[in-house]
C-alpha cells in the first residue's frame, strides 16, 4: 500500500509539474510511426481528471478512462488480500486486457473510428 502512495505522489507531482514547465514526454510510438497507441492521451487525460474535467479526460483516452476504476480496484484488491483474491485467474484476465488494449489500438487508427484519437473539446 506504501508503494502506491508513493507511485501515485510521484505521478501526480510529474503531472503538475510537467504540465506546468511543459516538459511532459511525448508518446514514442506515436512519435515513430505515426499511429495512436491504446495509451496515447493518456498523460492529458490524468490531467484533465486532477482539473475535474472528467468529459475531457474521457475524450483524451475513452478506454482507460473507462479502465481506470478497475484498475485502482484491482491493485488495491491484490495489495489488500493477498492470498484471498476475487481475481482468481489472474492470467486470463491480463490475456483478456492485452487483447482489449492490442484491439483498441488497432481500431483507433482506422479512419471509421476517429472519434477515439485524443481530442480537445473546446
């Protein structure tokens, strides 16, 4: 539970702080090929969230904003209970999540699915 505290201080100070200065790091795949991966938007999206501008967020990265309770509930389960897990096929699961976040990727870049690039709504 300490290292999630201290993951989650060191994200959010990064995000602040690089948001502010404008040091943020830019998506590499993105950058090399020219395609969205199933995580680009996803640094705009948390700071849209620490903002309170949860449509936005959701327009940055629909999939993990969706995700991201789960997430959270997962990490904190497995910390939580470690040997009573409700997760009790845990490589299924990330077999399942790989597929989801692979196929999403794919999808995004296919013209018929812009609307899930990262977008600013203004």
């Amino acid at each position: 539970m300490k290292k999630i505290l201290i993951f989650s201080f060191i994200l959010i100070l990064y995000l602040i702080l690089g948001s502010h200065y404008n040091i943020l790091i830019p998506c590499p795949f993105k950058f090399i090929t020219g395609f969205y991966c199933p995580g680009c938007g996803i640094t705009r999206m948390l700071l849209a969230m620490l903002k309170g501008d949860f449509y936005q967020a959701f327009r940055y990265n629909p999939l993990l904003f969706l995700m991201l309770p789960f997430f959270i509930i997962y990490f904190l389960e497995i910390n939580l209970r470690k040997n009573n897990s409700i997760f009790k096929k845990i490589d299924k699961l990330w077999l399942f999540l790989i597929v989801i976040f692979i196929s999403y990727g794919i999808i995004r870049n296919i013209s018929a699915f812009s609307y899930l690039i990262p977008t600013v709504v203004d």
